[in-house]
C-alpha cells in the first residue's frame, strides 16, 4: 500500500525528535559527567591539599569555584552517574581537567608535622635555643629539654642544680655539640657557667666566675660565647678563656682601666669584647682565640653612653649601637680588619625601620639569654625586616579585619648603601639563613629570598599553626623547619615541626 506524503514527513519529524532527546540525553550525561566532575575533584583537592603540602591563598578561591559551579552541575552528575555507560568515562575525564586545574593554580605548603606538648607552669617562658644535630634545644629557666627533630620526642632533659635558674646561655655551640649555660640562685649573680654535651644532656664541667648583681630570675645574653674548641667566659673582671672540653684555663684579658665589661662573642677566628668605659664611650675589641691577643680595637661613637649595644656579626665586624642620647648614635656600624669604619646603617632612616632584633620595641621582652636577630649578614649583606607606619592596619566595627605587608631590605656593609627590597605578606616573625639565601616566617607564610639578588625563589604557606610572635626557626632537612615559640603555654606549641 503506497505511503502518503504526509506519514513520510510526520515519521520523519517523529525519527529526528527521537534522535534529538537520544543526543541531548547524551550531552546531558557527558556534560554532566565532564562539568560535575570537575567540581567535585576540585573541591575534594581544596579540602584534601592542605593535609597533602598543598597551600596558597588560590585554595580559597577554588573551592568557592566548587561549591557554585555544583550547584547548577549537580543534576547533571548525578544524571551521568545513573548512566554509567557514558557517564562514568566522562566523570573520569572531568576528575583529570579538576585535579589538573588543582595542580596548576594551587600552592606549596607546609603542615605541623609533630607539636610538643604545651608548657607547664602556665607562667614560663623559653631563654633561648639551640639546634644540634638532629636535635632542638629550647632552654627555660627551670629546665633545658631537647627534642629530636624527625618526630618531637624528648631525647632528655637537664635541670640547673639546686634552686638556680638559667640566666645565659651561648649563642653558638661548639666542637662535638657543646653548649655553654650560666645559672645561679634567684637574685645572685650569675656566677656558675656549665658546658652542656647537647648529644646527650651531660654535664661536662662546671666553672665560675665574678659576676654582676643579677635581679631575680632574669636573664642576659651574650656573658659567655663559644669559640670553635674554646669558650670564653666574661666576669666583672675581664674576660677568660677555657678549653670547652674540659674547662681548663687557657687565657685571661683584662678590660682597659676604667671599663666595666658588657658582652663577649665568638666567630670561627676571632672573639669580641664590648666594654663600658666610664660615662663615656664603649670599646670593642678582637682577640685571637688561641691567646688572647688583641688585634683590632675600636671607640665606638657613643659619648654619652650606650642603651643597647649587640654585636651583629663577629667576621665581617658588625655591631648594633644604640645610644642613651635621642641624636645619639642609632646605626650598625661595621668595621675592617684594622678598626677602621666601614658602614653606618641607620636602624630609623628616612625610609624603614629596621627590626635588627625581632620583636621591635619588645625585643629584649623575648629570648632574653639568646635573642632573635632579624637583621642576619650574608657575605657583605646586612639583610634585616623593613618597618613603614601604615604597614599593619587593623580595622573596628560589626566585621573586624587585618591588613598588613612586610618586606627584607639588604644593606652593604663595604658602604651603607641599600641593595635591594623583598616584599613579603606580613610582618617577619623567624629570619633563617641557608647557605646564600634567606629564610622569612611571616603568620602565614614561609619564603625564601635568594640573598644576592633579593629575588624570592620560593614561597610555602604555613597550613597549621601561625606564630604571631618572634620564633627561633631553624631547618630539620630539605624544606623541613623546627620553629621554637618563647610562650607555648597557649595556642602555639613550645616547639614544632613542620614539612
């Protein structure tokens, strides 16, 4: 029976219907799967990456982009996974495009590794640290505990005998990982100096010396240093040099008539002393270690007396001078091998304030027998935190907010003269240095800046814990980080890991 031109058409019509719902359910389930997919491998990574050394202010942004992009897609996904045959392939080329949009726009991170157990009495606070080894050191007045660096366990502690208390400590350590403590009774000078073996915790002798009045339980910096195989202990009568593997006295120099001793530091070839001469100026001079023999003295410019005085830097010479005077000197100075003056870095120039210690105005409030130096020399570079008022801006009101930038300003000490400007996302909390580059921690961030050039050359977001105070940061491997807290009887942990 011969068709009608009519039913050809309408069974046209009714085939190309067909074929229409037939792709349309097929772009469906693919741009389902596809689009779905996306999001949901997406959002999984932004909230896996962090647990996974992933990081970056991007990771906010991505997972905003998840949550608003399942919301018209997440039909259509769950349309493709009841149609496994086309969905399933599609939702697995989705999961490859949002792992790989992941991949490139999120950041490194670091992640606590391991936290100490908080502090007790709630009242304590750390001196000083050291690293050794494997091993970090954080020294409290109480008690000296160090920490194995691979996973926080304690390796051991030692206890200042009777009722003393820390009250200085080396900067440095020595040959075989010795390291020098001062400690004494409440409000007696600090008079007893103990070489601590840091492997395992062992005393290795005890000596004294004729030391200031102390005033209850603080504690100084810089009364003993530690100069290769050599240790050099400061009284009020000069200073005095002992074998640091057994104590025995090896020389003793004497402070110029007049002069009262200030601090003592040690590099690899020389020892510095600092002395208060009168109400007048201060005097640094370098020693040969193996003798005491002087080699370089200079009359620092401080007529009317020093405030604060710290030796940056034994070799090149370096030192913070900060004047009792208001117009008095307030610089690093550095010096050649002759005394002559070389530099003079203002630390409140016309552009920055320089945080030479960190902590700022309450520097000397925190790591009181081994404090924080931000301001670090690499080579010939003076390379400290730069402050402008304005940097930090908190805000008021029903949604209250932070805003804030930091910065690393290198300085030559051949001149004085400004090399080059880092900028960083807040203020500097941790200053390491690693071979020719420099280290910064701010709150959120840990970034390394190539000492050189001051180009940044890396950049890890701090996923867990923030330090909002100074820290002792030092490094535990390739891009692993032992960070030692002042206070960690609150949020922050005494010591952690991080990797």
């Amino acid at each position: 029976m011969a068709e009608w031109p009519e039913d050809s058409v309408v069974r046209a019509r009714m085939e190309w219907r067909a074929r229409f719902v037939m792709h349309r359910e097929a772009w469906m389930v693919v741009s389902g799967g596809v689009l779905g997919a996306v999001f949901a491998s997406m959002g999984l990574a932004v909230l896996l990456g962090p647990a996974n050394g992933f990081g970056g202010d991007s990771l906010g942004y991505m997972g905003a982009i998840s949550i608003l992009g399942l919301l018209p897609c997440g039909a259509g996904f769950v349309w493709a996974l009841i149609h496994p045959r086309r969905g399933l392939p599609a939702a697995a080329v989705g999961t490859v495009l949002g792992l790989a949009i992941f991949l490139c726009f999120a950041g490194d991170g670091l992640n606590d590794s391991w936290k100490a157990p908080p502090d007790h009495p709630a009242t304590v606070r750390a001196v000083g640290s050291w690293t050794s080894g494997d091993l970090v050191v954080r020294v409290r007045p109480d008690q000296v505990v160090a920490y194995r660096s691979g996973g926080g366990s304690v390796a051991w502690r030692w206890t200042p005998p009777g009722e003393d208390s820390v009250c200085t400590m080396s900067r440095g350590i020595g040959a075989g990982g010795v390291g020098l403590v001062g400690h004494s009774p409440h409000g007696k000078p600090c008079s007893a100096v103990t070489a601590l073996n840091l492997a395992d915790g062992k005393e290795s002798w005890t000596d004294t010396v004729e030391a200031p009045a102390r005033d209850g339980d603080s504690a100084d910096s810089d009364l003993v240093a530690v100069v290769g195989t050599r240790a050099v202990l400061q009284g009020t009568d000069g200073w005095r040099a002992v074998r640091l593997a057994d104590g025995r006295e090896l020389w003793r120099s004497a402070p110029d008539a007049g002069c009262t001793p200030l601090e003592v530091a040690g590099g690899e070839q020389d020892v510095v002393t600092a002395a208060q001469c009168g109400d007048g100026a201060a005097v640094l001079r370098s020693l040969a270690p193996g003798d005491g023999t002087g080699r370089t003295r200079v009359d620092l410019p401080v007529d009317g007396g020093v405030k604060n005085l710290m030796v940056v830097s034994v070799e090149p010479l370096a030192v913070w001078v900060d004047a009792q005077a208001d117009r008095g000197t307030h610089a690093v100075l550095s010096y050649d091998r002759s005394g002559k003056q070389r530099a003079s870095i203002p630390v409140s120039g016309d552009e920055y304030d320089l945080d030479v210690m960190l902590g700022g105005v309450h520097a000397f409030d925190e790591f009181t027998a081994r404090p924080l130096f931000g301001g670090v020399v690499v080579g010939d570079l003076f390379i400290v935190p730069g402050e402008k008022p304005g940097d930090v801006g908190i805000s008021g009101g029903t949604h209250p907010g932070r805003t804030a930038t930091g910065r690393l300003v290198a300085y030559s000490l051949a001149d004085g003269g400004k090399r080059w400007t880092a900028g960083l996302d807040d203020q500097v909390t941790g200053v390491l240095v690693d071979g020719g580059s420099v280290w910064a921690m701010t709150r959120d961030k840990l970034t390394r800046v190539d000492a050189a050039t001051g180009r940044r050359s890396r950049e890890l977001d701090v996923n867990d814990t923030a330090s909002l105070y100074p820290v002792d940061l030092t490094m535990a491997g390739r891009e692993r980080f032992t960070v030692v807290a002042e206070d960690g009887t609150g949020d922050e942990p005494p010591v952690r890991g991080m990797s």
